[in-house]
C-alpha cells in the first residue's frame, strides 16, 4: 500500500507541474520532491507524531529539498516547492468540513475546519522555517 501512495503521489506532483508549465526535463524533479515529502509524512505519522506536525516535517523537508534542486539546476525553488506541497494540502479535511456544513452538522465541521486551517498552517510554517535554516546556514563564515 505505501508504495501505491509513493507513486500516486509522484505522479500527481509531476502532473500539477504539468498544470503550472514545469519545463519537461524538471518535471520527474517535482515528482520526486512531491513523492519524498509524502513519505516524510507518512514515515513521521506511522512513528506516533501527530498529523499537523508530521505535515510540518514534510513540508520543511519539501522546502529544502526543493532549494537544494533549484541550486542544483538553476531555477527558482518555486518550480519544486509548489508540485511537492501538494501531497501534503489537506482538501479531503477542508471538503468533508463543508459536507458536514451542509448536513447541519456543525460540530464536526468545526473540528474538521479547525483541522484542515491547522495543517494548512503547518505547511507554511515549515516551508518558512526551512528558507530561515537555509539564510542562516549561507550566513555562516
């Protein structure tokens, strides 16, 4: 089963940077940052750490990732970053949140809500983190 969730979500990274005209050759890049990231995920949730800070550790693991291969060819990160976050945004959370909204279920929608907003959260806070380690660590003398 984990590798079936790998390589969905290497090909899901790799056709969003379809989406966003990724050029063909960074393309399998994108894929595999998208790919590392979930694992991260996954690695971080099966050892007990909760699902908002295993998103956290993803999603700076995606950053740097992602800058260390806009070094490698010359690009802006964004072209990694953006495909490799992608696994780890949390849309099923944000629309069962509505469904229960529209069911008139508002205490579950709420949590869930609260839930999705946390994780969201998550990503960009591991995403700055990791672009703050990366300015100090080029800091250093």
């Amino acid at each position: 089963m984990m590798i079936v969730q790998l390589l969905l979500s290497f090909v899901a990274s790799s056709l969003f940077g379809v989406i966003f005209n990724i050029p063909k050759r960074l393309l399998p890049h994108s894929g595999f940052v998208g790919m590392s990231g979930w694992a991260m995920y996954m690695a971080a949730a099966r050892s007990g750490i909760d699902g908002v800070a295993a998103t956290f550790v993803a999603a700076f693991f995606v950053a740097f990732l992602s800058s260390g291969f806009a070094r490698r060819y010359r690009t802006p990160a964004t072209i990694f970053i953006v495909p490799g976050i992608l696994p780890l945004v949390p849309g099923g959370t944000a629309f069962e949140a509505m469904r229960h909204v529209v069911m008139n279920d508002y205490n579950a929608a709420i949590s869930l809500a609260a839930k999705a907003f946390m994780i969201s959260g998550a990503i960009a806070m591991g995403l700055i983190f990791s672009e703050v380690v990366n300015q100090l660590v080029k800091r250093r003398p």
